[in-house]
C-alpha cells in the first residue's frame, strides 16, 4: 500500500499528486482513466490530454488537478510540463522534510 493509505487502507489522494493510471474509455470529452492504487476513477479532459492520445489499455502517468469527492469525481491532466513540475515539488517537499528530522 501507499505511504497515503489509511488505517482502514483507502488511499487518500490529494490535489497536485502524480500517479500512474490505466486508460478506460477514450470520449469526445477527454480519457476515463482508473488510478492504479485503488481503482479511483478519473477524468482527463481534452484541454489537459496530449496531442496524441493513448490507448485504451495503456498505463499513463498523470496528476491529479481537483478532486469532487461528493460526485466522486478526479480531475487529471496527462500534460508532461504539469506531470515534471509535480515531480519536482514532491522531490523538495521529501528533501525538506528529511531535513526537519
């Protein structure tokens, strides 16, 4: 499981966190894609899709943009400037972190 799991081992995710995910169902909207951890379906709007979309099937990396828990609804973007900048923000927060120890 996760570092982000809790007790009762639901992952808890969180806005600006990158994950990896399978593509569902490709839609004139944008991606359904399922969140690898637990299965937590998500949404990749055209705007926030690449140029070349892929398969059904497909592991992709992705980052969580907003969460609807009442509607159960995660907003992703599949967009590799947003998916790096995440990355690096989680690089410093672990660097940080180890520092405060």
């Amino acid at each position: 499981k996760r570092d982000n799991a809790s007790p009762a081992g639901e992952v808890t995710w969180n806005i600006g966190q990158v994950c990896t995910a399978t593509v569902l169902q490709l839609k004139e909207y944008g991606l359904i894609v399922e969140l690898e951890d637990d299965g937590s379906v998500g949404f990749c709007m055209n705007e926030n899709a690449p140029t070349e979309l892929p398969k059904v099937g497909s592991k992709v990396e992705c980052r969580i943009l907003d969460i609807e828990p009442c509607k159960g609804i995660i907003d992703v973007t599949f967009r590799r400037t947003i998916i790096e900048a995440g990355k690096q923000s989680m690089v410093s927060k672990i660097v940080f972190n180890e520092r405060d120890e």
